[in-house]
C-alpha cells in the first residue's frame, strides 16, 4: 500500500525537474516542473503554473515516462484489490485455500510489474535531465563564444519518492510471492485403518471382534483420538 500510494504521490506532484541555482542562487522567479504542467515561483510567493495543453508537441520519452507510470497505479491499484481479498480472514462462498494461494501470487506479481514500471519511468526522466543539463552546461562554455546563462533544471523531489514507491511495490510484491506458499493446503495420500469393536455371543460368552474400518485422506490428530486407545485401534 504504500508503495502504490508513493507511485501516485509521485506521478501528480509537480516538482519532477526544478531550476539548477548553482551559478545563480539569488533569483526572482524559480521554474520547475512535473509530468502534467509547469509551474513559476516568485520570491514573492506566487506561484502559476500551466498545464501542458498538447500531448503530440511532447518529446516521445516524456510521454513514455507517463504511459509507465500510469500504468504502475493501474497494476499496483489492481494489485492490492486482488491482495485484499485474497486473505485468510475473508471468505467469499466455498473458496479453497489453493485459489487464495494463486490470487496471493496474481497480486505479487502484478505489484512487482507496478513497483518495475514506476522505477523505469523515474530513471527514463533523470537519464533525460542528466542530458540537458549536461547539454545546456557544454553550451553555456564553450570556447571561443560569450558564454551565456541558460536555465538547467536538476532532479526534483517527485523522482526520489518514485524510486523509494517503485522499491517498496517491489519489495512487497516479492512477499506476497513467497507468501503464497503457506496458503496451498498440505496434500497427503495417507491411509489410516481403525478398528472399532463389536459384540458378538458365541458358545463361551460374549466376545469382542476386531471390525477394520478404512478412512482415506484421514489425518488423526491428538485431540481427536480416543481416551484409552489401544494397540489395535489405529494401524
């Protein structure tokens, strides 16, 4: 959960690039942006931002970037309805417990598909800053021209909190894989004979008589054997 949470937080927040004030750290007006609009901040405090009213002027990596993050809220949001009602404490109808196993297993691995796509989606957007700002750095110097301030634009708050959601869909995905183990029902093909007395008169008296009863697929378990059992009774 919170993993998923932390890929939603991260996909609506709006600081994913910020403005590098590293050769201007004095500045009225402070730009940064998200997947959805940019946004100006004046040292004032006010603060307006515009959302990005095209999708076809967008560079095909940013719109690559959110296509993976949508769809790791789509399998994360999935993945944790699936997980809920796989638990034990839940019973819809006749469920066995090997169905809450495999839909133990559908929800991890659909949770680490969601926490994969989240960390992609991050790492494609810094691998894209990482670029620009070295492209606008190699711009600003070079030889022979008057350098110029351009604005570069650094990692952003919204790229860490989707790397730490993306590790911890990742994380909980991978446990819910294990834990499906313990949910598949132990399966024995042990057969257990019991033999159980019954009465009958012959010429010296009333005797006992050893009757073989055969139980398939039976366990016995302590609380469920007789008081004074004897070495005839289970076999």
């Amino acid at each position: 959960m919170l993993g998923v949470g932390g890929v939603i937080a991260s996909t609506v927040m709006d600081q994913w690039s910020t403005q590098d004030l590293y050769n201007n750290p004095v500045t009225a007006v402070f730009n940064y942006q998200g997947l959805w609009r940019t946004c100006v901040r004046e040292s004032s405090g006010f603060t307006e931002c515009r959302s990005y009213f095209t999708i076809l002027g967008l560079p095909a990596m940013f719109q690559a970037v959110r296509a993976l993050m949508i769809v790791g809220i789509v399998l994360g949001a999935f993945s944790l309805l699936v997980a809920i009602f796989s638990l034990k404490c839940l019973r819809i109808g006749n469920m066995e417990d090997s169905a809450k196993a495999n839909m133990t297993l559908t929800a991890g691995i659909m949770c680490i598909v969601a926490g994969l796509c989240a960390i992609c989606g991050v790492s494609v957007f810094a691998n894209m800053l990482v670029t620009n700002f070295w492209m606008s750095t190699a711009n600003m110097y070079q030889p022979g021209m008057m350098q110029t301030l351009q604005t570069r634009y650094t990692f952003g708050a919204a790229l860490f909190v989707g790397w730490v959601a993306g590790g911890l869909a990742l994380v909980g995905g991978i446990m819910m894989c294990i834990a499906c183990r313990g949910l598949v029902p132990e399966e024995t093909h042990y057969k257990a004979v019991s033999y159980k007395s019954a009465g009958y008169k012959s010429g010296t008296g009333y005797e006992a008589k050893k009757v073989p009863v055969v139980e398939t697929n039976t366990i016995k378990s302590d609380d469920g054997r007789r008081s004074y059992p004897s070495k005839y009774d289970y076999v």
